[in-house]
C-alpha cells in the first residue's frame, strides 16, 4: 500500500514551484553543460562530463520524487481547531529548561526542524498532535531523556 503524503496548501504550492523549476529551467542549464563538457572531447576522462551527468542524474531523481509526493498527497486544511495539528502552529514551554518554542507542524516532506517547521512523524510533533493550551506532553529523546513540553498556545499558520 502506498503511503499519502501529507501536505499543507502552502507546501504542495512550494512543491509544484520547484517541480516547475527543475523541468525547465534546471534541465536547460544542465542539457548546456553536457553540451559543452562534450566539446572537450574524449568523454572517458572528462570530469566536466561526468559532473553534469551526476547533477542531471539527481535532478531526475527529485523530480521523480516530488511527482509521486504530489501524485499521493493528501492537502491538509489550515483550520483553527484550537488543538495542535498538522498545519498549526503552537508555542510550547520545556518545562526542563524553561525556554520558549514555537513550532509549525506539518507533514514528513515540509519539515524543516531548524526553521520551526516539525513533522507530525517525529517524536515531539506527534506527542503535540491534538493537544490544547495547557496540556503538558512527555516525549522521549532519542538519547532516552524526556522532556516535557507545556502546550502554551495554538493558532492556524499565517500564509507567507
């Protein structure tokens, strides 16, 4: 059975965005590049030729990737629920530190933990799934620590 793959409007937008780049614009650039790697003749020892080989080879790769990510998504609606979900954004306590966060959760293929963004596959993102303000959550670090985060407030993503 094949996995959905889910996206908020916002992350399915960037996907298209980049799908549309890789198969015009990228393909161009590297299509010239092979182009030219060619004209340095004996193809066997030629560096040039097998990077732009290499880089056309990735970005196949990835468009392969986000053709099936967005054959398979499953758009998740930006709505104000008042509890954490896939879309929301959430400020939490951890209570160990006392130190504020403030997270967006989204689906596996959005996350990005060093910009706020945490899937709702990982460790805290799912501990947060369905919580209110003032719920406290226990989530376990993969060191085998736990941490306990306060949920402080949850409000519906702003669009960028």
């Amino acid at each position: 059975m094949i996995k959905e793959q889910k996206l908020t409007l916002k992350g399915k937008e960037t996907l298209e965005k980049e799908l549309d780049f890789l198969k015009t614009t990228k393909r161009d650039e590297i299509a010239e590049k092979i182009e030219i790697a060619r004209s340095y003749g004996d193809l066997s020892e030629n560096a040039e030729y097998d990077e732009a080989k290499n880089d056309q080879a990735r970005v196949e790769n990835r468009i392969i990737e986000i053709e099936h990510i967005l054959k398979h998504a499953v758009i998740i609606e930006d709505i104000d629920t008042g509890k954490v979900r896939i879309g929301a954004k959430v400020k939490v306590i951890n209570l160990n530190t006392n130190k504020d966060y403030e997270y967006e959760i989204v689906g596996s293929n959005e996350a990005d933990p060093l910009h706020g963004k945490l899937s709702d596959e990982s460790p805290v993102g799912m501990a947060l799934l369905d919580k209110e303000p003032d719920d406290i959550v226990h989530v376990e670090t993969p060191s085998g620590k736990t941490v306990k985060y306060k949920v402080v407030d949850v409000y519906k993503a702003e669009e960028e």
